[in-house]
DNA sequence: GCATTTCTATAGTCATCGCTATATAAATAC
DNA sequence: GTATTTATATAGCGATGACTATAGAAATGC
C-alpha cells in the first residue's frame, strides 16, 4: 500500500533518495504545472528510469499528492503561522496577505502557490481534486480565525482572502513582482478591514447591489 | 493566408457556419480550458471531421486566436465601457471590479474570464502567448484610464486591478458564486480607493516594508 | 554458495492528440 | 457536357505521454 518506504533491508538499495526526490518533484511542478511535467522529467532529474519511479511512487498523481503535502508542510506553513500570530482578525489577514505577496513572487524559476494554480486548468481530473481538497482546508483555516471576530460572516470573508491569494498566485506566474503583489495585498487587506469593520454590505444582503444587475 | 474567408461562390459550398462554429468553440475554450478542448470535441460538437476543420480554421491554435478575439469585442468589451462611464478613477475601476463580479460567475457551465484563465497552465506556448498579449492590453486599457488621474501610478493601481480581475476569475472557476464575487469586488473597490487618496504608501516606496523581509 | 527479495534498465505497449494524404462529393465556369 | 475549384469523409501518420513486461543487478538470510 505505503510507496516511498524506507528500504528495511533486504533486496537492492534504492539508487536515490524519495524524500530528496520529492524537493525535485516539488520545484518542477512549480516551475512548470502539472501537465507540464512528465514522468520523464522526473526521471531525468532524478538520474533515475521510469521503473524505479513507479516503483517508488506509484503513479504521477499519487506523486504530486505527497508534493503537495510536503508543500502545505512547508511553504503553505505561513498561512496558519500567519493567522495565529496575534492580534485582531484584520491583522492577521493582513500578515496571509502580505506573507503572500513576498513568497510568491518568483525565485528561482518559481512564483505563485502549488496548491491554487500547480493544475489549475489540467487534464488530470485527480490532481485537480487533490489542490481542490487542498484549498477547501486552508480557506477553512482562515474562516476559522475570522469567525472569532465574525462568525456569521467568516466564510464569506475567508472568500475573500483566498480570491485574493488566487489572485496574487495567478499575476506573480504572470510575472508580477514582488512589489507589484505587495501593492496589491495592501490596497486587499485595506478593503477587508473596511468591510470587516461593517455591520452589514450591500453584497452580504441578499442579490440587489447598487447597480442593476445585467444579462 | 486568410481562414474563415467567405465561400467566394465556386466549389463546393461549407456544410457549416464557421462564424456560429467559432461560438461554439468558445463555449467549449471557456467550460474546459484549451487544453482540456481536443480538435475531436469540437469537430463532434459541430458535427464536421477534421480535413473540414483544418480548412477553415488552419489549427487548433488559430482558431483559438480567433476565439479569443471574438470574445474580446464581445464579453470582455465590458472592460472599456466600465472605464469610459464617467467619474473618477476610482468610480471606473469599482465598476469593472463590480461587473467582473457579475459576469465571471458560472452560467451555463462556463465561469471566469477566457484570457485570464483560457489557457493557463497550458501545455502549448502559442496558446499561452495569445492570452498574455490580450492580458497586457487589457492592463493597458486600464492603466491608461488611472493615468488620467494619477500618472506616475497607474501601472503599479492597474496591475493592482488586473490582479484583482485574475483571483476572481480564478475564484469562479473554482466554484465561487455571484455574492462571493462580489463581496471581493467591493473590498477591492474599497481598498484601490484608499491606495488611490494616498499620495504614496509603503509598498510604493521601494523594497522596505512594515514587516522584516524573510527568506 | 544459494535462494530470496528488491531495485533497476531496456524496450515496448496502449491511448491520445494534432494534423494530413488520398480520394470523393458538390458547386461554378465555359 | 467537361474542367476547375472547393469542401468533405475515411483512414492513418507521427509524436507524445503514462505506464509496464521482462530480465538482470545488488543487497540480505541461511
């Protein structure tokens, strides 16, 4: 059942390290995208043949699966770090937001979030599940933190939040910098300190805005 | 040189409509992504075989050129006639904002924007290149708008706008509704003029910030 | 040494996809 | 009518990609 297991002994050693392994996989999924990486790149970045790949791991989803929870382990770290770092739930949304705009601005070849866009718009049903999955949980997590301030908004505020990141993911893979995203997390987390600060909104009640709604 | 070209009156005449066949392709582009649509889809969906398709259209990459600026003057005009509806800078962007809102939810099974989503994560660089230089445009279009106000700021208050366009986008693809949409589009809204009143910010002031820079 | 276990390399299978070679059908020009 | 032009259908090409069948290499247990 369990891939990339520990060699306990017997038979041949592995002739690489999975866990090392997973760090390269990591880096061309975030360079490239799901679909845009291919067992053979894998493979050829690793040194390695595509027995020894399915052998270890499985399958390229079942692959991109444990990248993504080495990923939310590490880089998707600083949104919990974020949330939990004191102060009123504007503040912490702030601090998601602007953490944000600092490490998903490229370095190194690799720019917004595996999870929001690593198979946005793939052919692979699975994956796109598994950063859907993915997505849910953290947008729960700030839901969570907001609803100690706003409970009966929190999850239309967490949208917010998420949109955002969505956003500063997608303009950082299209080349924003850093500074341009911090603009952005700035003016963002203004607007959810304003709106946060509301009793109600014109698009929190109900269908009718303030302009009329078109085809 | 030119596809699509008008049936002149000799030889055989087309067994379809390749400007209602454009259409349908968009429809199918925006449900699925472009590399999510095959050539057979669409050669299923208008009920002709591939030698009818690639003679009207040339390739599955022109046609998506075609595609996109069909969807250009039609769905995404809504851009320049939110910018050109009077008031200030701020009055303009709270309208593309408020109608992306509007416009990006999911009806019919298609949600977001063409450019912005049409072909992101794409195997094929043609079809990414395509939508990039619509992006820019469009940013243009934008910033040019800003400018009138604030010239030395524009680029940096468009991209800004056009990030905010992206998460939403993003966000509807993934299943965000009408009201999630625009929630965001007023806290945006809400946050750009803020950023706008300022006559410079942090985030505008070089690589220093409010918070320390971490690796 | 010998059997067992595990990993590895070569090579290839199978499906999909964008695209096309060939021949045929349906219109106009004369 | 015949020639010309254009569009069509059948069938298939060439490349790619995920994955695997087979056999061989390198470790341990006895």
């Amino acid at each position: 059942m369990n891939a990339t297991k520990k060699s306990p002994g017997r038979g041949r050693p592995r002739g690489f390290d999975p866990d090392a392994a997973l760090g390269t996989a990591m880096i061309l999924f975030q360079q490239k995208g799901y679909d845009r990486v291919g067992v053979a790149d894998i493979g050829r970045a690793l040194g390695i043949t595509p027995p020894s790949f399915y052998n270890a791991f499985g399958s390229k989803a079942a692959l991109f699966d444990k990248v993504l929870d080495r990923y939310a382990d590490g880089f998707g770290q600083f949104v919990p770090d974020a949330l939990e770092g004191g102060g009123g739930a504007a503040e912490a949304v702030e601090r998601v937001l602007d953490d944000a705009a600092r490490l998903y601005a490229r370095k190194d070849g690799i720019a917004g979030c595996l999870v929001i866009d690593g198979a946005r718009g793939s052919c692979d049903p699975e994956a796109v599940a598994m950063t859907a999955r993915r997505m849910e949980q953290s947008q729960a997590m700030i839901a969570a933190r907001i609803a100690q301030e706003a409970p009966d908004r929190a999850d239309r505020l967490a949208g917010i939040v998420t949109t955002a990141l969505k956003g500063m993911s997608a303009a950082a893979r299209d080349g924003a910098g850093a500074d341009e995203l911090r603009a952005f997390a700035e003016a963002t987390a203004a607007g959810f300190r304003a709106v946060l600060a509301q009793k109600t909104s014109p698009a929190f009640a109900g269908e009718g805005g303030t302009r009329t709604a078109g085809g």
